[in-house]
C-alpha cells in the first residue's frame, strides 16, 4: 500500500528524501510585517492632524486670516491645491518620527495654554494611533482670536452715512 509518513522511495544515492520538509519551510523568513517598508506622506499626517486640531473644543479655524482667505478661494477652484483639511499645518516625516506645526485661530473666552495643551494631546494621540510614528514635537502658534462680533469670513461693507 502506500506509505503515509510523506517520505519518498530512495534516491540513487541511498538517501532517502522528506517530501514534508519543502511544505514547512518558511518562506521569506521572518514576520510578514517586517517585509517591505510602510511610507507614508506628509499630507496624510497634516490631514490627521488638521482633523484632529479641529476637533477640539475652542479651536474656530486653522491658519492665518491670510491662508484662509486664499483657501476660500482655492476651494472654490476645482484642483485648487491645498485641501480646507490640511490648511495652517505642515508636518515632517521620517521613517520612524514626526514633527508638526500648527497655526490655529483660538474662540474669545477660551484658555490658549488650554486650547494648546488639548490640541497637542489630541493631534499626538491620533498622529501616533493611525501611523505608528512617534510625534517629537507639536509647535501651537495662536494667529488669532475669533471675537464673537466678528463675521465669518466676510470682507466688511464699507458703511453708508
């Protein structure tokens, strides 16, 4: 009958061969994970981040009074650049780390050191959770504080006496 130990008859030599040996070797050796290398753009991170920055509570808007009129612009021109997302963050990424900057415009009434120290936190927690890079460092400028009789985004009408 057939023999159920997956060795195969003798070679010429004598020796005798283990079919089983060629199917329990590992392939490619090592962790599947460590086979290649993960990239990841500065654009994905300042997206995470920007997300991130908004989310917290006193933070109006990201960048300049500048870089948001422009981006206003931008957003209505279809291929405009530089999404609303990523506006008043730049990041940069290594392999293993990143650092970012951030310019945010803080609502009248809140604590900056707070608002700061809540962003930093949030974008570090979020920055290192979806990429697994460690963030060196957060750099929080405050360009603005939106006042609460401040139109959003409206040039002002010059006024008729």
């Amino acid at each position: 009958m057939s023999d159920t130990t997956g060795s195969e008859p003798t070679g010429a030599g004598g020796e005798q061969r283990d079919s089983r040996r060629t199917s329990t070797a590992k392939r490619g050796g090592g962790d599947p994970a460590s086979r290649g290398r993960t990239t990841i753009a500065d654009g994905v991170v300042e997206k995470i981040a920007g997300l991130a920055a908004r989310d917290v509570v006193g933070v109006h808007a990201m960048g300049s009074g500048l870089s948001r009129t422009f981006g206003a612009v931008r957003d209505r021109v279809p291929g405009g650049g530089k999404s609303s997302v990523t506006r008043g963050v730049k990041a940069e990424v290594g392999e293993v780390q990143t650092a970012l900057d951030l310019e945010i415009v803080v609502e009248y009434g809140f604590s900056i050191a707070e608002v700061a120290r809540a962003v930093r936190e949030n974008v570090i927690s979020a920055v290192e959770r979806m990429t697994g890079l460690e963030v060196v460092e957060v750099n929080i400028a405050v360009s603005d504080v939106k006042l609460p009789d401040e139109e959003e985004d409206e040039p002002e009408q010059p006024r008729l006496h």
